[in-house]
C-alpha cells in the first residue's frame, strides 16, 4: 500500500528541488537558450531571404542581360541591313549618276562634233568660196586680157541686160 | 539520433544486466523462496539507504542522512546505519525515539508524536543528482550559445537544443497558442526533469525517481497551478457558468467542471506514476525469473527480454516525459485560450 502513499518528505524535498530548478533554469537557462534560438532563426530566415533575393535580382539582371542582348543583336542586323540596303542603294544611284552623266556626255559630244562640223563645213564653203572667185578671178583675168575679149563680153552683159 | 539512442540504450542494458546479476545473485542465496523477488518492490519504493549491491555477506550500500523535523526538538539528523542491526544490517533499531520499519518508513516510538520526516531517502539523492545533472547539462548548453551564438551549436547544445525545439514547437506553439512564450520555460523545465528522471532512473542501480508517487504527485501539483493561476475569464466562466447550457443543466455540469480541474493533475500523476513504474517492475520481474527458476536456459531467455524491455522502456522514457508536458501544455492551452472553442 506504501507504494501509493507519497511519502511527505520526499513530496517537500520535490517542491523545492524543482522550485528551485523551476527558477533557476527560467531565469538564467531557457531565456538565453530561447532568445539564441529565435535571433538565430530569424538571422537565418532574413540570410534566406537575401539569398533568395539575390537570386532573384541575378535571374532578372541575367534577363535584362539577355534582353539587351537580343536588342543589340537585332539592332545590329538593322544596322547591317540598312547599311547593305544603303551602299546597294548608293552604287545604284553612282551607277544611274554616271551612265546619265556618260549619256550627257556622248550627247554634248555630239552637238559640239555637230556644231564643230557646221562650222567646218561652214569653213569649207568660205573656203571653197574664196577659191572659187580667185580662180574665177584669174581666170577671168586671164580670158579678158585682149581688148576684143573684154568687148564681146560686155556685149554679151549688155544684151542679157536688155533681155532683162 | 535513433541509432545514437539504440547503441547507448543497449551499453545500458548490458552494463545493467551485468550490474543486476552480480548483485542479485548473490545476495538472493541465503533468502528464501519468497525472498527471492523481494527485491522487486524494494527497489520501487523508496529507501533510506541505497544499496548498491550484495557481494557474499559485504553490503554496497550509501547511507542517507536521516533528517526529522519536529515542534519541540528541532532538526535532528542521523545517519541511517544509526538505525541498522550492527551485524545484519537490518533496519528495525531504535535511535533516539524513532526506527525505520520492515518497509523502510520512519516511525516514533511514541506513536502519538507528531514530526516531519525529511530525510535524505535514496529518492531525495536521485533527485540532487537529477538536479545537479540537469543543470551541469544544460548551463553548458547555454554557455555554447554564449560563446557563439549565431552558430550551430556543438556539444551538449546539440543534444538540449534538437529537444528544446521539439518541446516549443510541437509542444508549446500548437497547445498554447500565441501565449506560448510564457510557458515554455516551464514546459522545458518539465519535460528536461521528467526525462532526465526516466532515463536516470533506468541505470541500474538508480533510484526509481519518477516512478514515485510523492514526484509525480508534486509535478502534478505544478501543472495544476500553471493551469489555474494563468486561466482567464473565458476559462473559469466555462467553469462556473458553462455558457450555452440551461440551468438546470448546469446543477450537473458545473460540479463536473469543477471535479475536471482536479482529474486533469491526478490523471498526469497516476500516468506518470503507472509507466514508470510498471516498466521497472517488469524489467525486474525478468530478472527474477533467473533466480526463481535457477536455470541458465531461463536465465538467456531473460537477460535477452530485458535487454529489450530496456530498449522498449528508453521509448517508454522519452514518451512519458513527452506526454506529461503535452497534457501540460493542453492544459494551460485550454486556460489562456482568448477564444471559446464549444
């Protein structure tokens, strides 16, 4: 029956070891343990949460990256594209500048050769001209140097002039 | 952690089955056949020696102070060989006025003297030791996160801390609730006392500290107080006037209530009383058998069962202090509760 009656000695000697256990381990053992275990879970939930912002910072800077990657290299291919198109464009342009140039040319050409022929020919009739009356001239000359030459053919003038 | 727990708890069986043998089988041989499993409840219950061991006729035994109280002679203190036979070493010698009986409790010879008995039994040296290892354990625990605090603890503070966690997070934060601060430190308390007890309580040769009625009895007490002194209005209004029930319902509920408040700390002590202390009876009813049978086949057959029965009252060990500091914190959830669940 004694193994279910608590024995009073033991029931005081309990309530003081564990009041005394009771306090001193709240007061100077659970308090540190407690608050060294809540700063350490917070430290680490805070050293979690950088790390997960970090990461998320390095995913969008990598984004970023890689965005202004595809706009560099599409703005490259306009780039390229539209100097092609221009230097395409441009020798076109040199190419028609110089034919119409070439044609101007042949066609300036051709009035100045023109011009230059008239002139010559012009020239050549002068020059025909000229001779023409100095031989007709010498021979003339020649033909009326006798008297009865000269009258005969102041005859001749005078009836075509009276036909006339 | 398990397989931690399964190597020691089997280096405690074999260091206590080599400790229990040597020691029962010898001083079990001159007792007779009733004697035999004498032992057993000598060892539940409290003692003013602690005997160790019996090696022939040479008794292993530490002898407790004995200290009485009373109105008119003051503290008076003896040794517990005061009370002993000097040749068989058997209590039953008067001292001074008082002897210890047959079942080792101190009485007057003048039976109407009425004293205190505070003696030092073997229960009350458990406890020192308890106490002076809990704090040794766990002072060096907090000087580890003293000495570095944002690091993973190491030493001791790895075995306190994992514990500590569980008690505050699967313990107090569910039950309690968002006062659950207040009470951790006791919650800790009690479950690192219980537990400490338990598992001391399973070296051979220890005292059976936990499966003693008078602790388990003044924890109760413990928690009965935390309850009550912390229960808010809500709490004791739905003690005294059960909201909801009409009155001549309450005639009945609140008497009921009030009979809850006092089953509540009683169940926790027959609990805690009950496992611990069947536990040892049948790791020793085991060892028993060897010295009623006196048969070395037996004798395997035991020593194999109470190596389990050991592995099994580790498990036993851990789970009362889990559950007594469960019931505990339930108990106080149910008082500081801001919110009528009924």
């Amino acid at each position: 029956m004694d193994l279910i009656i608590p024995g009073s000695g033991l029931i005081i000697w309990q309530i003081i070891g564990f009041g005394i256990l009771l306090f001193i381990l709240g007061k100077f053992a659970w308090k540190p343990i407690l608050s060294a275990l809540d700063e350490r879970e917070t430290a680490i939930e805070g050293a979690l949460k950088a790390a997960e912002n970090a990461r998320n910072e390095m995913a969008n800077l990598k984004a970023e990256n890689e965005k202004l990657l595809q706009e560099a290299r599409l703005e490259r291919d306009q780039i390229l594209k539209s100097a092609t198109e221009t230097s395409a464009k441009l020798i076109e342009e040199a190419r028609t500048e110089a034919s119409k140039a070439g044609a101007k040319l042949i066609e300036d050409a051709k009035a100045v050769i023109e011009t230059e022929k008239k002139a010559a020919l012009a020239e050549v009739k002068n020059q025909v001209a000229t001779l023409t009356l100095q031989v007709t001239e010498k021979l003339l000359r020649k033909n009326l140097e006798d008297d009865k030459a000269q009258k005969e053919l102041v005859q001749e003038f005078v009836k075509d002039l009276k036909l006339n | 952690m398990f397989r931690k727990i399964l190597c020691i708890s089997t280096l405690l069986s074999v260091f206590m089955l080599a400790l229990s043998t040597a020691t029962f089988a010898s001083s079990e041989v001159e007792g007779g056949e009733e004697n035999k499993t004498g032992f057993i409840m000598h060892h539940i219950k409290d003692s003013h020696e602690w005997h160790f061991a019996t090696f022939g006729h040479t008794h292993v035994t530490l002898p407790l102070p004995v200290i009485i109280y009373s109105a008119d002679r003051g503290v008076e203190v003896y040794s517990s060989t005061d009370f002993q036979d000097h040749e068989t070493h058997a209590f039953g010698v008067e001292h001074n006025g008082y002897y210890i009986n047959e079942h080792d409790k101190l009485h007057a010879v003048d039976e109407s003297r009425s004293y205190i008995d505070l003696s030092i039994t073997k229960n009350v040296a458990m406890l020192i030791i308890v106490f002076v290892l809990l704090l040794w354990m766990i002072f060096s625990a907090v000087r580890n996160y003293k000495r570095n605090p944002h690091g993973a603890p190491k030493g001791i503070a790895s075995i306190v801390e994992p514990m500590v966690l569980f008690v505050r997070d699967e313990i107090a934060k569910p039950n309690i609730g968002p006062k659950y601060r207040k009470f951790t430190p006791y919650l800790l308390t009690i479950f690192f006392f219980i537990l400490m007890g338990n598992l001391l309580g399973l070296v051979p040769g220890a005292a059976n500290l936990t499966g003693n009625i008078a602790v388990t009895a003044t924890l109760a007490v413990f928690t009965f107080f935390m309850t009550n002194l912390n229960g808010n209005k809500e709490y004791w209004k739905h003690v005294v006037a059960t909201p909801g029930v009409p009155l001549p319902l309450l005639l009945v509920i609140v008497p009921v209530e009030i009979i809850g408040l006092f089953t509540k700390p009683f169940a926790l002590m027959v609990r805690l009383f009950v496992a611990i202390t069947a536990g040892h009876i049948v790791i020793l009813s085991f060892i028993g058998l060897i010295f009623v049978f006196e048969s070395y086949a037996v004798g395997v057959a035991s020593t194999v069962m109470v190596v389990f029965i050991n592995l099994i009252e580790i498990l036993v060990a851990a789970i009362q202090a889990y559950v007594f500091t469960l019931f505990s914190a339930m108990y106080i959830g149910q008082a500081v509760a801001e919110h009528d669940h009924h």
